[in-house]
C-alpha cells in the first residue's frame, strides 16, 4: 500500500469520532447498556489505543526529521544586535552595530541528499507502523467483541439448562420419594445442576472480563457495550494457501531498514573528499555610538555594509566520520537483520495458523453435528412423550421413557449448542489472526465499515 494511502485512510471517517465517543459516553452514564456496533468499537479502539497514539507521534517526528534534512537547503534568516552596553576603551576589534542579519543555506551536498532519502525512508516505515499498530487495535476489538457476542449467547443457554435441571431435580425428587428411582439417581441430578451452575458463574466471569477489555479499549464505561449480532460481518473462511502480502509490519521493519542504508551511505559520501557548497549573506549597520572605532581606520567606517558569498568544505581527514561511519553500518546491519527477523517471525505464524486452522475447522464441523445430533434425539424424545413410544410389557419390548428423559435431552442439546459455539469462536479468532497474518487484515476492516 502506498504510504500516502496509509497517511489518509479513514481521516474523513475519523472527523466524527469525537463527537461520537462523547454521545456513546453520554448515554452509557444516563441509560442501561444499549447494542453497538462492531464497526462503532472498532473505531473506538484504534482511536484510543495507546499503541496508536505513539505510532501516531513517531509519524509526526519522523515528518518532522524529514523537514529538518530539506530544510538545509532552504535560506535561513537571522537578526541580531551588537549594541555596547558601556562605552568602550581602545581598539576591540569588533564593529558596534545597530543591527545586523544573516542568510545562509546549504548549495550543494552529496550526503545531504542522501539523509533526505533517508528521512523519507523513515517517514514511510513510520506510516507503515501506525497501519500495523491500527490494525492490530481492531483485531483485538474485534476479537473480544466477537468473544463477548459468542458468550452472551452461551449465557443464555446455561440459563435454560439451569431451568431444565431444576426441573429434572423435581422430577427425580418426586420419583425417589414414589420409590421409582433410587435415591443415587436424585443425587445425580442435583450433581448436574450444581455443575451448569458452575459452568454459568464460569461464563458470566468471562464475559465480565471480555466487558472490562472492551471497556479498557475504547474508553467506554464497563458495562455499557451489548454486542450487537448483526454488526459482525461473515469472517472469510481464510487458508495459508492464499497469497500472502506484506503486511504492514513487515514493511516497516523493511522501510526502516533502507533509512539506516541511505544514512550509512550519506555518511560514506562524506569521506569521498566531496566539496559541500554553502551560500551566506551578511547584513550590518554599524554604530559610533559610546565608541570611537572610527579614529583607528584610515577613512570613514560606512554605516551600512553588506556581503554575500559561497564556502566550499572539502573533508581531508577526520577520524570522527570514519567512527560515525562504522556506527552508522552497525545500526544499518541491526535493521537489515531485524527486517529479516520480522519476515520469518510472520512466516512462522502463517504456518502454524494454517496447520491448526485445519484442526479447528475439523472440530467445528464435528460440533455443529453433534449440536445437530442432539437437537434430533430432542425431537425424537418430546414426540414420544407426546405420543407414546410404543412400549409393551412383554419380554424384549422397548422401555418407556420417563419424564427426566426430556430434561436431560434438553440439557444435552443446550450443551451441544455451547460447544459448537466455542468451537465456532475459536475458528473465528483463528482466521482473523491468519487474515492479519497474510497481510489482508485491510480486507475485513473494509467489508466492516461497509456495513451500515
């Protein structure tokens, strides 16, 4: 992406960010928690994220630094006075002025040119940072929004399995004191229900936490973000086959690199006995006033004096350029090798995305058949209730079924239910990670603002 995309993108959808956040804000203090957006908190994240804010900074300084390399040949103009404070005493050798000024610029530079390139270089790698420290602010938004959603209909179906349990301990309270199970069966059952219990606090302490991370990323009071469903786009069933791109990181580290380069080779320049030209111009209006400088020269000091002029450095010998020559191959080094580093690190993570992406695929699919599997065993269990299943007395006749079998084929699908969802969410974070990975983490974030 070109750095001048990276430096515009969403600027127009940011101008309406602050006033955004402040209503959000506004009705979290004055109203119950209310559905936003997954764009919405998106935004929000990358908005607020500390992450964000220092790339954002280092953008402005390396903006800065490339401005302060051009600006060396760009005229630079200064005023100034030599007024005496007392009346002098003999020949000081210096004109008393009223006021003075001074141009000077840099004409011509070899290495100069280089640490512009250089500059730019470290513009770009900035840039690419500040995509790279955005993206990763709206992966983990999204990630924990798209968590919290999962969670909250998890919620909702360990509450229905508390109400089925509590209704199966009834049934088989009623049916021990009858004498038609035994006592362990009731047992049983109270068991069960202490563990949905369990495992309901257990969801609840998740989505609490999932709340005080979404609360944490985009300023927004805890509490007041319910995760609308509808907001979140499909994730793209990603795979490592698919052609990665450089991803903003990764070209940051590569852009980094090549400023170190340019500055070693402007460094290098200095050395090749290269003449560096400067212009001046130099403006005084002299003073006699408590001096008498004018009795030592043979005429007549003028009052206004004016001179212009080009210097030419030739560097013959100077230790201190060879030294800052070899710190300046080190640093090159250092980030040539750290670019390298950040490609292979990112290689890595493409691989064993992809290799367990196939598993979690796999258990997602098993999952939702057992979620369906079980759904069915329902069904067939509520309409033999209803309708009778059958059953005889004779030898080898099928049983018939007690009323605790609707409860627990109840319990069992709401649980089913909850695994394929686990198993969906962990999918899902996968491919994003993967997505973000191969460099087309830009992909999602479109189709996310897309939405309405």
């Amino acid at each position: 992406m070109p750095a001048t995309t990276v430096r515009t993108a969403h600027k127009s959808r940011h101008a309406w960010l602050p006033a955004l956040a402040a209503a959000v804000l506004a009705a979290a203090a004055t109203a119950a928690p209310a559905q936003v957006s997954l764009t919405t908190v998106v935004e929000l994240a990358q908005k607020n994220s500390v992450t964000v804010r220092l790339a954002q900074a280092d953008v402005q300084r390396a903006t800065a630094q490339l401005a302060q390399t051009r600006d060396a040949f760009i005229p630079s103009l200064a005023f100034g006075s030599g007024l005496p404070a007392f009346p002098e005493v003999g020949f000081t050798g210096s004109l008393p002025t009223i006021w003075d000024s001074s141009v000077q610029s840099l004409v011509f530079s070899m290495p100069q040119i280089q640490y512009i390139h250089a500059a730019r270089a470290g513009v770009q790698a900035a840039q690419f940072g500040l995509q790279d420290a955005r993206e990763q602010a709206a992966l983990d938004a999204s990630t924990a929004y798209i968590e919290l959603d999962t969670v909250n209909r998890e919620l909702e179906a360990a509450r229905q399995q508390e109400q089925d349990a509590a209704r199966l301990v009834v049934i088989e309270q009623q049916r021990a004191e009858a004498g038609v199970d035994p006592l362990s069966t009731l047992l049983q059952a109270q068991l069960t229900a202490a563990q949905l219990k369990l495992g309901r606090l257990h969801l609840e302490t998740r989505a609490a936490t999932l709340a005080e991370q979404l609360a944490t990323l985009t300023a927004l009071p805890v509490g007041s973000i319910t995760p609308d469903h509808t907001s979140i786009p499909e994730i793209p069933a990603i795979t490592g086959d698919r052609k990665p791109a450089l991803t903003p990181g990764v070209e940051s580290a590569q852009q980094l690199a090549l400023s170190r380069q340019r500055q070693t080779q402007g460094d290098k320049e200095h050395l090749w006995l290269l003449p560096e030209i400067g212009f001046g111009l130099l403006y005084n209006r002299n003073t006699t006033l408590l001096n008498k400088v004018s009795t030592y020269f043979a005429g007549t000091l003028p009052a206004n004096n004016f001179s212009t002029g080009f210097s030419i450095k030739v560097p013959i010998f100077d230790p201190g350029l060879h030294a800052k020559l070899r710190e300046s191959n080190a640093e090159a080094l250092r980030a040539r090798v750290e670019a390298e580093q950040a490609q292979q690190q990112n290689d890595v993570e493409i691989a064993q995305l992809s290799a367990s992406l196939r598993e979690l695929d796999t258990q997602a699919e098993i999952a939702s058949l057992k979620q369906q599997i079980a759904g069915e065993q329902l069904k067939s269990v509520e309409a033999q209730l209803e309708l009778g299943n059958g059953a005889g007395s004779g030898p080898g006749a099928t049983p018939q079924l007690s009323p605790t079998a609707e409860q627990q084929a109840r319990i069992d699908e709401r649980q089913k239910y909850q695994d394929a969802l686990d198993a969906g969410l962990d999918l899902g974070k996968a491919r994003l990670n993967l997505l973000r990975a191969l460099g087309h983490m830009q992909d999602w974030l479109d189709e996310l603002h897309s939405r309405p």
